[in-house]
C-alpha cells in the first residue's frame, strides 16, 4: 500500500536550501520514491502560510519510506539542508478512507 510523506518547510537560507534541494530528488527516485509536488505554488486559503513550503512525497509502502529516511545516503544529505530553516516531516499510510 503507498505511503505518503509530507515536509513543511520554512525556508530561513535559500542558498543553502538550494544545494539539498538539487539533490534530494535523484536520492528520492533511487530509493524508490517520488515527489507528487515540489516547488509548487501555493495558495492559502485559511490560516497563515506565509514563508511556508510543502513538498509530498510518495512510496510504494511505508517500510520504503523508512529505509530512505534512515539511510547513511539521506543522513548525509540532510546535512546539505541543516540551518537552511525550520522542517517537520510526517509519514502516513496511503490506506483508504
């Protein structure tokens, strides 16, 4: 069953923001993930989404999730991003309603 993963981002450095963001997609794609939107604009249609970003990012399942999450690969690249800004990540199974 897909599982889904959902980063919010606020984006304090774009510069070193940008560097991480390069990258990510080809490590993503490698471990067989893919981003259903990235770089998207947005709208906010209620509350304050003022500087935020979202990206979303689909798996085949959760397990596949996690061994990306918890790679030597991603845990380098994660330093590309550190004090670029402010990150929340959740991951949710794709089960139907």
């Amino acid at each position: 069953m897909a599982a889904y993963v959902v980063i919010e981002a606020i984006i304090k450095d774009s510069d070193k923001f940008a560097n991480y963001a390069q990258h990510a997609p080809e490590l993503v794609s490698r471990f067989g993930g893919e981003y259903l939107s990235a770089r998207s604009e947005t709208e906010g249609l209620e509350g304050d989404w003022d500087n935020l970003r979202l990206a979303i990012q689909r798996w085949p399942d959760m397990a596949s999730a996690r061994r990306f999450w918890n790679s030597q690969e991603y845990a380098e690249l994660k330093k590309l991003r550190e004090g670029s800004g402010d990150f929340r990540v959740v991951l949710l199974d794709g089960s139907e309603p």
